[in-house]
C-alpha cells in the first residue's frame, strides 16, 4: 500500500504505520522474552503439563483469528526442544497438540458450514478477508488434499478448513484429512527437534 501524496494524510498514514510497528515489537519482546520461557519452564518443571500446553499452544495455531496472533510453531518447536533436553516422553504432548489442532480445524470448519460466507461480515474474521480468499482459491485448486496440505503451509493452517466449511465439504473426508495431517504435523514439530538436542547433549 503506497502512501497517499496529501501532507496530512501521509503524516497519518506514517504515524498509523509507526503505531502498529510500535505494537509488534512489543508483542514480539513479550513473546520471545517473557511468554516462551514461561512456557517451556513450567514443561521443563512439571511434565504433566505438556498435554495442556501443547494442547492450547496447537488449538491457537489451528483456530482461525487466534493463529494470527499467537505463532504456535516456534512455542511447540521450543517446547520439543524442552522435552528433549528434559528427557521427559513426548507422548503427553504429541496427544495434547494432536487433539488441539483438530479441535481448532474442526471449529473453524463448523463456523464456515453454518455461516458460509456471512462470516466475512463477523468479526474478527471480516479482519482477514484477503487471508480467507487466498485460502479459499487454495482450497478450490487441490480440493479435500488442500485440508492436508494447508496443516503444513502458515499462511493456509487456519484458513483453509474454514472455507472448507463455507464450500460444503463433506464432514468426513474433512475430517480424516484433518486428522491425519494434525498428527504427522505435531509429530514434525516436537520430536526431530527433541530427539537432536537429546543426542547433542548425550554426546
């Protein structure tokens, strides 16, 4: 978006865009410096709670609107890195991110079957219009696969069973897509990192 030529409107116009790069430096410090080692020192502290937040952390990435503003790969990355480095199973939170991630796809594909297109009218979906017309022309072109697909692309994880759901696809070839994807993509994330820093420091 080029700046308008107008003095006045352009002053807006960089004092708005300064506003909003204000705002994302100071998401980003409070992400990297205060929310990822909270989380990943209360995993490292007590186990058990892997399957909460793996399941919170997956379920954020996967729900459309909330995966926008909560980046839950480098959290489930960095709690991979947590359990390997802990020597702690990885089962509690592979289930916990498995279940999570289909549960936030399974929403967003209910949300887009009753509501089909109104929901570009409801927020906050209407905030992300561009975002749900790249994922429905994604969806259009690979079909039930792009349900699959999409768990692995960032840009289409959450998007994508949404339109799913604002095209009527049918409930189970969604569904087995869905959650076949979530547990090889939870799988991805938390155990080739784990199983490296365990090794590394075994060595």
């Amino acid at each position: 978006m080029y700046p308008p030529r107008s003095g006045l409107l352009r002053a807006r116009f960089v004092a708005k865009n300064k506003g909003k790069e204000r705002v994302f430096h100071q998401f980003a410090h409070w992400f990297f410096n205060d929310l990822t080692p909270w989380v990943t020192g209360i995993a490292q502290a007590h186990p058990i709670w892997c399957f909460p937040i793996a399941f919170l952390v997956a379920f954020s990435e996967s729900f459309v609107g909330i995966s926008f503003i909560i980046p839950g790969t480098f959290l489930l990355i960095s709690l991979g890195v947590v359990i390997g480095a802990s020597d702690i199973s990885v089962i509690p939170a592979w289930t916990g991110a498995v279940v999570g991630s289909v549960l936030g796809d399974w929403i967003s594909y209910w949300i887009g079957f009753h509501y089909h297109h109104q929901i570009l009218h409801i927020w906050p979906f209407r905030n992300y219009e561009a975002q749900l017309e790249k994922g429905l022309h994604f969806f259009h072109r690979f079909g039930t696969w792009a349900i699959f697909l999409g768990r692995f692309l960032g840009p289409f994880r959450a998007t994508v069973p949404l339109v799913a759901g604002m095209s009527e696809l049918e409930f189970w070839p969604f569904q087995i897509a869905n959650t076949a994807s979530a547990i090889i993509w939870a799988f991805a994330l938390l155990t080739p990192v784990g199983a490296a820093v365990h090794h590394f420091m075994a060595t």
